[in-house]
C-alpha cells in the first residue's frame, strides 16, 4: 500500500492530501461473510475520513461491495473504480460501435467526458438541447438547477 501511496501522492500534488487505507484479506477467496466485514469496515473507517473534514472518498475494485452502503452514510462524493471503469468501458465501446446511449446522471463532469449531445431537464421539462462544443459545467448546472433564465 505504500507504493499506491506514494505513486498517488506524486501524481496529486503537494495540495492535495492522500490516505490509502486497505483490509487484510481474512481467506484466500471472498465469500459472502468476508465481503460484509470489508463493506462494514469501508463504511466505518471512511465515516470517520468524512468526520475528519476529506472532501471524497475513492474506493477500489475489491471493496466495491460498500459502495451503495458508503454512499448512503457520506454526503460527501463516493466513486467506486470498479463500476466507473465498469461504464466508462461499456459507454466507450457502444458508441465505438455506433450505438446510442442515454446517460443520466447529475454527475456533470463525467457526463462531459461521455456525452457528444446534452437534454436538460428542469422540472421535468427540457430546457436545452446541447452539442458537446456548447456544453460546459457551468452552463449545464445553471440549466439544471435555474432553467432557462
């Protein structure tokens, strides 16, 4: 873990600050019983994280499984690397292969790393329909939050 730590600290930068923290794997394979100890662990030590004033919380693939819990207790941001990666890589290959999706989220900055067209809604209108060269954080959260004024 100490070589995560420091790679992470090197790419972050002086002013941000980055705690890794990790489990000991009590088996050789996860079954059920190992899997709620770490998600009750994820929750409790990052409860304190958010207590002691961290602004998000990132979590791995093998903790994935406290993620839905984690984000229930924080109302500080939670992504989990495994489902992120999970639907960047599904997103990218459909619209490789032509497909189109529909991704909703209020997460603007990963929508603007995987959207081309931009529907807003407000209130359960749409407001805007935007084009990738159109769309900024700003204008799609004023939209989103203001409507069309």
């Amino acid at each position: 873990m100490r070589l995560l730590q420091d790679a992470l600290r090197a790419l972050a930068g002086d002013q941000v600050e980055v705690v890794v923290a990790g489990l000991e794997r009590p088996h050789p394979y996860i079954h059920r019983l190992s899997e709620a100890r770490c998600a009750y662990e994820l929750v409790a030590a990052n409860l304190d994280a958010a207590r002691r004033g961290f602004d998000a919380v990132v979590v791995g693939h093998f903790q994935d499984g406290g993620v839905h819990e984690l984000r229930a207790a924080l109302d500080i941001p939670v992504v989990g690397l495994g489902e992120t990666t999970l639907i960047h890589r599904i997103v990218h290959e459909a619209r490789d292969n032509g497909m189109a999706l529909v991704i909703s989220s209020a997460e603007i900055d990963e929508l603007l790393l995987l959207c081309d067209r931009f529907v807003v809604l407000f209130r359960g209108r749409v407001v805007a329909t935007l084009s990738r060269a159109e769309a900024t954080q700003a204008r799609l959260t004023h939209l989103a939050t203001e409507g069309p004024r």
